[in-house]
C-alpha cells in the first residue's frame, strides 16, 4: 500500500510496527493542506496524533472536506477520548498496535478493486516523464531524484506545457491554499529544478514580473 503520513516526526516514531511492515510511507507535516488530488493517489492518509491531538484533530476535519481516501488517526491512549465521529475517520492505531494488527487495520480500509480508480496516465512534456503511480520523473530517459515537493512542482509545471503560473498560483496548487510560507520557497523550489534538469534546465522559464513556465519558447527578454 502508499500510505500518506501526517506527523512532525518520523512516523515509525508514532506507530514503530510501520518500520516492519512492507509499505511505502510518505511523510507530510501535520499542518499540509491535502487537495483531493494528492489524497487520491494513495490507499490510505494517517494522521498522527500522538505528540499533539488538537493538531490531528483539525488535520482530520480539514480531510474530512472533500477527500475520500480512506483516514487511519494514530493516537495514544489517553487522548481516546477526544476520538469522536466527527473526527470523520476509518480506523484508529495506538502507537503499540503490533504489525499483525495494523496490517489488518489497513487491509480492511481497502477499496473493492472494481470501486479503484485506474491508474492516472503519465504525463509526457518535453522530454519529461512522469508517473504518478510510483512517484518517478524521469527526463529523457534519466531517472531524476527529486523530493516530494521537487516532484510534485515538476508534475504540475510539466501537465501544463506552455502556461505561466505566478508564484502565489504555484504555492496554491502545489503547497495548498492554507500554505503560510512566502512566494520565495518556489523560486528556492525552482532553482533545484533547475539544477536537478542539468543542461535542460531552460525546460522552466521566468517570465519576469509575472512567474514561471514549463517547455515556452524561450525568449531573450524573459530569460534570467
């Protein structure tokens, strides 16, 4: 299974079974605004609520709105009874839950294979191939080793060849709407793109005084 992990820490931290079980885990803060699209790709969202049930209770009612993936909430014992139906999830861990019983919980979040959702074509732009299903990107054939964020900046530059996004659109569809961070974390984002692509790195544009853009023809005056 892809499970998305919510949590401030390492999520082996809070649930030390994950660290034997044969998932792939992906590790977003707590406060990550999750758009339908993200939580779509994968099988189920843990939320850790084990340092901070607050938090995982407004991460939880933030899910709750519109994404359907299946919500798993990890919580210790003594905050159990703050868990109410409001909280809007499938299942709940405690931090000891044992590998055999979290691999049950999770099995039984599973979606009948006839209610899945095919797998999301690949998105092809300029030499750029990515894939959603495993989170690879590769550029002419070359494996690309991009973060998360790297990845999902590139994914939404690349399924949009030709457009100029601002850097307040970009936080919005990359980072979230509720994103605190200033516009400078994408141009930070970008010019490890940038680098990533080598000597294709002309791949993204600057348009001065208005953003970026993926596979334009590039012109002198909005080089950097």
């Amino acid at each position: 299974m892809q499970l998305l992990c919510l949590a401030d820490r390492d999520p082996a931290d809070s649930l030390p079974a994950l660290d034997l079980l044969p998932h792939e885990v992906r590790t977003s803060p707590l406060s990550l605004r999750v758009p339908e699209t993200m939580a779509a790709r994968f099988d189920a969202i843990l939320v850790d609520g084990t340092l901070d049930a607050r938090r995982a209770r407004a991460a939880c009612l933030a899910l709750a709105e519109g994404v359907e993936t299946p919500r798993v909430v990890i919580l210790p014992e003594l905050a159990l009874t703050a868990l109410t139906p409001e909280w809007s999830v499938s299942e709940l861990l405690l931090p000891t839950a044992s590998p055999a019983e979290t691999e049950l919980r999770l099995r039984l979040l599973g979606r009948p294979a006839s209610a899945a959702a095919a797998p999301p074509p690949a998105v092809q732009a300029a030499g750029v191939v990515i894939d959603e299903s495993n989170f690879t990107a590769r550029l002419f054939g070359r494996p690309l080793d991009l973060t998360y964020k790297e990845f999902e900046l590139l994914h939404f530059l690349a399924g949009h060849p030709g457009r100029v996004f601002t850097r307040e659109q970009l936080l919005g569809e990359v980072w979230g709407t509720d994103y605190f961070g200033g516009t400078r974390t994408v141009d930070v984002h970008v010019r490890r793109l940038r680098a990533k692509l080598g000597e294709h790195e002309g791949l993204i544009s600057t348009v001065r005084g208005v953003g970026y853009g993926f596979a334009r023809a590039r012109v002198p005056a909005e080089e950097e």
